[in-house]
C-alpha cells in the first residue's frame, strides 16, 4: 500500500484526535473510509499505532490526495515529522468496549475491565462519543463503590506518579461550587510554614469563575517542571503551582473534556477523579471539604454524609489517610469572585489587614489546623489555634512571599477590570440568603477566569443590613461586551434575597 | 459586536456541524470560547441560530481570524452565501438536554420530552456526545413500551410524511443481518404486479455487505425526487428506491451516526427507527421480518417473541396494521452477497430460471403472500399460492422490467469484481452451519457495498454434501487490497462447518 505523506493540519481539536483525508485519496474509496470512521496511523515501526476519527476534506490546500493531515494534538502525539511516510487502516474497536457495552447493560466491571478502559483512554483509542458512552454508564447510581475504587486506581497507573520520598505528604482539596472560597491560598503558606510538605497541584476553572491555579498566577508562574517543584518543595516545603504540566491520571483530564460538556453529575466520576490525582500528586495525607448549601452541588447534610462514606472508602483502601469535613456552602466564602479580586481578600487575610474577610479567614484556619493535626506531635483539637498563630504572627504571610518569590513573582500583576457597576438592594432589609449559582455565573460573564481582573466584588453577606439602593456587589469586565451580558444577566436573576430584619 | 464573514471550509463532518474559528479572532478570547465548546451563529435575521461544535484554528488559510468557518454540512444547513456577516455566541445547551439527564438517572420520560429532544436533535442542537449520552441512557432495557411509542411518534412529526391518498399501502421490513436476502427485490414486482401500492423505500448498508437501495442501483436509479416516486407510483403500483431523499424520521439517521460507531444494540431504538421511518413514508399495512438463528441478530424463539410484542404494541397506537414473521436466519439466503452478485439470484428467480435459488424464492413467495393478504380480497392462506403464480406467470418479472424503466435503467451496469478466488472444503463431508456474521464480514473486506461486484458467491449451503479441496465460496474484489484482506479474513476465520454426512 502507498504510504501517505504526513501533514500537521492547524487545527485545535482538544482532546480528541482527528485525522484530515481527502476525497479523492485512492484509499478512501478502496478501503471505503466514512466520515467519522476510525483509523489506525503507523509510521512503519513496531509501536502501536495512532487512532484517530476521520474527517474527509474537499480542499486540497488543506490536505492534497496524497497527504494524511492530523490535528495539532494528534501530530503531537504521534510525534513524526511532517512529510514522514505513514500508512491507514481500519481501526479495530478498543479492546475494552465490550466491557462499556456490559456496564451500559447493567452489570459491574472488574479491575481488570477498568484498567483496560484507562489504557485505551489514556492511548487516544476512544472517540468522544465512545467516552461519553462509558461515563453515561456509569453515571448517577451506575458504580458500586468498588468501581469506583477500581477507577481511581487505574486512572493512577495509566499516569505518571510523583514521589517525595517522604512519609507524611498533606493535600487537600474542595469538591467545589463555593464562589470565592480561596482556601487554598492561606492554608498553604500556614502549613508550610509548619514545617509540613504540602506540594499543591491544582486546576484552573472548569465551570467556576476562578480555580486555585488561576488565582495563583495573578501573584507568580504556576506553570512549573517537575524539577522545579521538587526544588521549591525542599526549599519552602509547599507550592501552589497547576497540575497540568505532570502527566497526573491524564484519564481523569480526557474523561472531563467530554463530562464538562455534557454536564453530566456523577459521584463515582468525581470521588475517581479527586483521588486519583491527589494519589498520583503523592499525597499521603488529604483534608476534603464538602460544603452543604441550598445552592451547594451537595444540597444535604444525609448526602455529604453518603459522600463522605465513599471517600472514605476508596481512601481507606487506596493507603491514603483520609478526612472528611463538611463545611457551610450556603453562600459565597469571602468577598471577591474572580482571580485578581480573590487575591485581592487572600492577601489581606495573610497580612491580617482589619479589612480581611473574616468567613475566609476562619474556613482557612477550620481547614488548616485539621491538616495541621495530621503531624503526630500535634495533639487532637490543636490545629486551629496553632495554624492562627502561625498567621497571626506573620510567618504565614512570610512563607507565601517566599513561595511567591520561588515560583517566579508576577512582575506585572494584572489589576481589577475597567468597567465596574453597583448592583444595588431594591429595598431595605436584612440579606437572606446568596444564591452561590447566579454569582458564579454572573463573574463568568463578567469574563472570569480569563480575563484575571473580572467577576464580583461581594459587599454584603448573609445575615448584614442594606438599605435601599446601597450596593450589594460590584461587577468588574474587561470587555464592553462582557459588561453587557453580565448586567443584564445580574439585573434578570438576582442573586441576593433581601427580606425583613427581625 | 463586529461580525465575521462566513466561509465554507471544504471538511466533511457528516452529521455533526462544525465552525472553525481562528485562535487569533479577538472574540476568541473575549468570549472565552473554547475547542469543543457549542456555539450559536446567527445571520441578523430573525430566523433560529445553527449550533455548532467549535475548532480552533491556527493557519489562516483555512480561515482567519477576521472569518468563522463552517465545515461542508453546516454550510449547506446555514444556507447564507460565503462572505456573509454572521455573529457568534455561546449557545445555550439544548432545552431538552434535562430530560436526557432525567433519563440517564432511570426515569422514565414523557411523550412531550421525546417530541422536545427530536425537534432539538433535527435541528443539529445536539452535539455527537449528547447524542450519545440520550442513546447509552436508552440502550438496553432502558426504554419502557410506551417511550418507544412516543420516541416513535415523535421522529414521524419531526420529518416530513408522505402521503399516497389511498387507504392501502404496503411495506415490508427486515431487521437485518442475514447475507443475501434480498427478497424486497421479488416482493415489490409481486405485489405491484397484484396491483397493490409498495412504495418501497429503503435504505443503504450500514454494518452489511448490501442494503436494498445499493442492491438496486446495480439495475436503476435510486436517488429519486418526491414527484418522480409519486408518479412512478402511480403508473406501476410500486418502486425500490433509497428512502433518504425525503425527509423521513430525519432524527433516525443522525442517531444511526453516532449508534453506528458505538455498536449499540438497543431494541427500543431500532423499532422506533423502523417504524418511524415507515409511518413517515405513508405505509399503512407494514409487514416485519424477524430471522432467527444462532449468528442472527435475534438467536432465540423467545427474544424474538419479546420484540415482536413490542413491534405489535407500538404498531396498534400509530394506527399502523403491523404483522411480524419469524423466520430462518440460520444461513445466509441466496447464493449472492454484495449488491451485483445479489442482483444476479433476484434476476434468475424473476425470470423464472432453473439456477434460481430456491431458499430465495421460498422466502420471497412467503412474505409476498402474507402482504397480499393485506388485501380484504383474498382470502386467508390464499396469499402464497397468489404471489406464486404472480411469479411463475412472468408479471412478476414484466412488472419488475416497466419499475426498473421508469426509475432509470442503470445504462451500464457493474459486473462482478476482477479478483475472484475460491475458497475450498478442507474435508469430506456435509454443510453442517454457515456463520451469518463471518460472511458479512469477509464480503465488506472484499469491498462490498462500495465496490459493487464485490463479495461472495456461496456454493454450498448447510445440509449440502461437500467434497475436499470443492469450492465452498468464492471471494469477488476489484481491488487487490481488497482482496488481499478478504483472503485472509477467510483463511483465518472459517465461516462454513463441515461435519461428518450421517
């Protein structure tokens, strides 16, 4: 068979690889390709070959006959240079669809089943559409907790695994849905400054105005080496860095490009997913926060219960010692929503300036002291009052600047954005309640997180007075347009209930 | 918002729109778009937007950052002229995409739900993946009689429906995966030939060597418009042409894009599929084909009593008269398989032909027979015996001659393919089994459907003696490929068992 000629075709197709053949290549009708179809690439030697969906081009500017064009990833990924001869086929369905086929029919699946479907994951063989197929399956009541503790696994060994060749490696991590609830940021440079390594890998925003890796590079570089990690680890004995640059359960991050679009709500995806990074991180010790609200993802005290069983679970068999703390999500935790207006409250928290949140202030030390209280020489119920010493007296603020400083200061901060507008209480009252949805919604509008210095400013929280036309939030956008959509958005869903004193 | 101006992008992305946006386009950032995100595209007017999957491009020949691309369907169904000013947004995820939700959680959903994800299907709001997700939430047991009733009614009212203005009108239908059995071929002729209506149409091969429509075009034009069937009708009282010129259960083939790939096998969507596709067509008195046999779609009595009651329970609410047949799907039926060699046992069996191969014509008299008893003037069990002398009397085949004329005599038609090799006996004996699926297989290798005169042609069929080193098959390829994969499919897999005579 002729070998085609590679081409790199400049287009971004995230995570899932698309090939570029052209009608009249005489092995579209030969082989008798379809749009869609899946191919095999080989370059000729012995590895396994590339697969990707096909899509048929019309324009030989694009790809000629003789050419076959791969998205940007897929070049990536197969790794040849442009003009290198490569051959076509068929390509056989992954080895592990009958399994999906079972759990779209019901039944549970092995460790083995598990474990194959990650290596074909991992390996570029599932479409998009046969990865939403295996998370449909196994969303809602789909896994028993044994898959799920089968998944986490696999995701972590069809991934890379840092070691800090230490016993006692703290994480922690908040499943999410608070706006503006930057613990991360306090409890870091607290327990760092204790002594204890906590090498902090995050995510930026998925559906949230601001993750802890947006946040952090406001104030440094967060896209950091692996060696450089190790060496700031050593150094200040934590960081705050993305987690995207180590190969963590990269599973976890194909699975999530097709679940965040489908929007799809499933425990055992999200308790896989947590674990296995924070396994893959080499976390030996992790602190979960599950908040509880009316507009929390976790909307009761008997589910985060449920929840917390299932951590617990595939913790307690995964030799990662686990706590559970379910905290109050009923409204947003500190004032701004938005990477630079959060820095803006950690900063203040950290230096401990009179105007610094005092809800964020008090969840970072809740959070921290539990973390705290991992260190054996630390007696039971200690934490918090020495994780507030340990801010109180500066040397909190003292280890971020040097974790700053390690990471690579921002030498141009961005500020909060040009265009700002009060949104004012329509009557006088007592602040009932902060639907968590609208604002979040709101501050991405307003451009958060890609535009840093967007999103909200909140100046009023449940439980305080406002009078009539006194503001409750401030909107910050970069961009007219963004301004528009998160007015108008603001002014048809309010997200402030104002009732009654008493 | 400054518009962009459209540009076709000549890749075929078959049923799923797709709009290339180019990295540097300053809505791009602005908007925080993203690879895989859906966008909505508007052309100023009032008219509904087109929702699209987006790529992001880097090379600004295929568009630039001043346009948004559109790959060749989306075009088409956007129906704006390139260089045309167009806006963007963020679409809104679809409205039914709750209800699918609903589903995957193991809710049942209402008639208004299925009516809702149609009309958002038909209107390309659903991307690949949430297509996916609303079929793995209704594969296997998933659906309730009822959901498919309403799944059912609901692709009828989001395509058009044909209507022949008579109160008889006749289809059969197969649920497939038998090689060879291409008795709608004799059916029509027959049936016609009694002066009933059979406006069939039928569909191209999907996972099988040959569909009706490919069979056909060996011998005419299939790819007719709505007033040529109309009158063709009309004039000779039946037809065979390719039903996806009209707009027929639309929402079947897109969901058939996406079910194709996963290989899911889910009842209450083929029957959905099936009757909606007949229901929209006008029939009135439909006949339906369940073979069954061990390599068959359908392996036991008792499975296929469990789909006919389906078939019956749908077919009495759409005021369908519904008959369903069980039969022998323990063989391929016929000795052709693939479109030319198939077309030749059809053509031996109209003209009456010693050759002919009785299964074949067995088959076809008997489904003929039961649809002329469709006709309150013949009488029960009367039907057989009519459609036989319908045949043996050459109106049959006369009828067959004036349909082929009037859809357009295929001036040149395809022969059998160039590369032929017979596959032979390795041992004395009788035919004991002949695997349904590995025949399929082999002959789509060879080339089949595409290449027209590729596939089989079977020699022996089970209960027939065989001596050593005596042809069992032999393999048509036009392409030496081809005919190298088919070869080695056949040696490697053995569809035919050869047990001792006794």
């Amino acid at each position: 068979m002729t070998p085609l000629s590679l081409k790199p075709v400049a287009i971004d197709t995230y995570k899932e690889n698309v090939a570029y053949l052209h009608r009249d290549c005489p092995l579209y009708h030969s082989e008798g390709f379809q749009a869609l179809n899946k191919i095999e690439i080989r370059d000729g030697s012995e590895r396994p070959p590339v697969v990707a969906v096909l899509n048929i081009v019309d324009d030989a500017s694009i790809v000629s006959p003789e050419e076959l064009g791969l998205s940007e990833q897929t070049f990536l990924q197969f790794g040849m240079e442009a003009g290198s001869p490569v051959t076509i086929g068929h390509a056989a369905p992954p080895v592990s669809i009958p399994a999906v086929h079972a759990k779209i029919g019901g039944e549970p699946l092995q460790q083995s089943d598990y474990l194959q479907i990650c290596e074909d994951i991992v390996n570029n063989r599932y479409s998009k559409i046969e990865i939403a197929a295996f998370l449909v399956a196994c969303a809602e009541s789909g896994m028993e907790r044994d898959e799920i503790l089968y998944l986490t696994e696999a995701m972590v060994e069809t991934g890379d695994r840092l070691d800090w060749g230490e016993p006692l490696v703290v994480d922690k991590h908040c499943i999410g849905g608070i706006p503006g609830n930057r613990t991360t940021m306090l409890v870091v440079p607290i327990v760092a400054a204790h002594g204890m390594l906590m090498p902090k890998t995050s995510s930026r925003a998925i559906t949230s105005p601001a993750g802890t890796a947006d946040t952090m590079e406001v104030l440094a570089r967060v896209n950091l080496e692996p060696h450089e990690l190790k060496e700031i680890a050593r150094h200040h004995r934590g960081f705050i860095a993305w987690g995207g640059t180590a190969n963590l359960s990269p599973v976890d991050d194909i699975l999530i490009s097709v679940e965040r679009p489908l929007a799809l709500d499933s425990k055992g995806q999200m308790i896989a997913s947590i674990l296995s990074k924070k396994i893959a991180a080499g976390s030996t010790h992790l602190l979960i926060d599950i908040p509880v609200g009316p507009t929390a993802k976790v909307k009761s005290q008997s589910e985060a219960m449920k929840l917390r069983k299932l951590f617990e679970y595939v913790g307690d068999r995964t030799q990662l010692e686990l706590e559970v703390v379910i905290t109050d999500g009923s409204q947003p935790i500190g004032n701004g929503v938005g990477p630079v207006l959060e820095v803006q409250d950690v900063l203040k928290v950290l230096k401990n300036e009179p105007t610094a949140p005092e809800d964020l202030r008090h969840k970072a030390l809740l959070l921290a002291g539990r973390i705290l209280e991992f260190d054996p020489d630390v007696r039971g119920g200690e934490g918090y009052r020495l994780a507030r010493d340990l801010l109180d007296s500066g040397r909190a603020w003292e280890r971020m600047q040097a974790i700053i400083e390690a990471q690579g200061r921002n030498p141009d901060p961005p500020q909060p954005a040009r265009h700002t507008r009060d949104v004012v209480a329509d009557r006088s009252g007592v602040v009932k309640a902060i639907d968590n949805l609208l604002i979040a919604r709101t501050a991405r509008l307003a451009g958060a997180p890609l535009d840093k210095g967007a999103g909200l400013y909140l100046h009023r929280k449940v439980g305080e007075r406002v009078k009539k036309g006194e503001p409750l939030f401030t909107i910050y956008a970069e961009y007219p347009a963004d301004f528009q959509f998160a007015n108008d958005f603001a002014d048809s869903h309010p997200a402030y209930t104002i009732g009654d004193a008493q």
